[in-house]
C-alpha cells in the first residue's frame, strides 16, 4: 500500500507538476499572446490616432469645400436671379419693341396705302393737267388767231372807217360846194 501511497503520491505530484508547468507554458503562451495583442493594440492605436488626424483633416478639408460650394452656390443663385431678372427685363423690352414694331409696321402699310392712293391721284391730276394744259393750249391758239383776226378786222374797220369818213367828206364836200348854176345869183 505503501507502494499506492507513493504511487499515488507521484502520480498527484506529477499531475500537480505537469499542471504548474502546463500553467506556466499557458500563462507564457498567454503572455505571448497578450503581448502580440498588446503589439498589435498599440499599432491600432497609432494607426487609429493617424486616420483621426487624416480624417480630420479631410473633414476640415471637406467642410472648407462645403463651405466654397455654398458660397459658390449662393453667388450662382444670385448670378441666376439677376439673369432671370434680365430676362425679364428682356423679356418686357422685346415685347415692348415688337408692339412699336407691329404699330410701326401697321402705319407704314397705311402711309404705304396713302402713298399708293395719292400717286393714284397724282397721276389723275396730271393727266388732267395735261388734259388742261393742251385745252389751254389749243383756247391761247385760238384766243391768238381770234386776237389777230381781231386786230386785222380792227385794222379793216379803221381803214374802212377813214375810207367812208374820207368818202363822207368828199360827199359832203360836193354837196356842200357852191354850185354856180344852181345857186340864184
């Protein structure tokens, strides 16, 4: 029994060795493993600390270029309300323009028709003053044939007149004469 004793003594000895060395190498393998954990920790770490000062400076970056798009935005906004304005203003003057050109377009087709209906008259009243002018001609012909027909019967009446105012004297001068016979003595 005694040899139990032993054997069992050394068996729990052994057993109590084999866990004191298996928990030495787990607690080292752990210490292993919790250093490599630690290794890797503290490159996450730097790592971490490395991407919050990149992403924050993107963030900077990006909030800088948010805030140059809003600007930006707000000066193309404003760009396209004076644009818009402008068209506007465009927009009223063309209509405006094409009111002045339609009644100027409609007072030119009547100055035109005006134009068109006293050209008409205008060759009406040449026409006509041709017409007169030729009438004219022809009554100064005549009014100068009648003038020398008139003239010349003047003429004539003048010389018949001194020719029967001669004849008259010469009758009445024969007439008149003493005729010695006749006359009683």
């Amino acid at each position: 029994m005694e040899l139990m004793i032993y054997t069992s003594i050394g068996v729990i000895a052994g057993l109590l060795i084999g866990w004191l060395l298996g928990k030495s190498r787990a607690a080292s393998g752990i210490q292993a493993v919790k250093d490599e954990a630690q290794i890797k920790y503290n490159e996450l770490d730097r790592e971490l600390v490395s991407l919050k000062a990149t992403s924050a400076s993107e963030l900077a970056a990006a909030q800088q270029q948010m805030a140059d798009r809003q600007q930006e935005y707000h000066i193309i906004k404003a760009d396209l309300l004076a644009l818009s304005t402008e068209l506007d203003n465009s927009r009223q003057q063309y209509a405006s323009v094409k009111a002045a050109y339609d009644t100027a377009r409609q007072t030119l087709i009547e100055k035109n028709n005006e134009y068109l209906r006293i050209r008409s008259l205008s060759e009406n009243l040449q026409a006509e003053q041709g017409a007169l002018h030729q009438q004219l001609a022809t009554a100064l012909a005549t009014n100068k044939a009648l003038t020398e027909k008139l003239q010349t019967q003047k003429e004539e009446m003048e010389a018949m007149s001194k020719k029967f105012n001669t004849e008259f004297e010469n009758i009445a001068n024969r007439i008149l004469k003493p005729k010695p016979a006749l006359l009683p003595s």
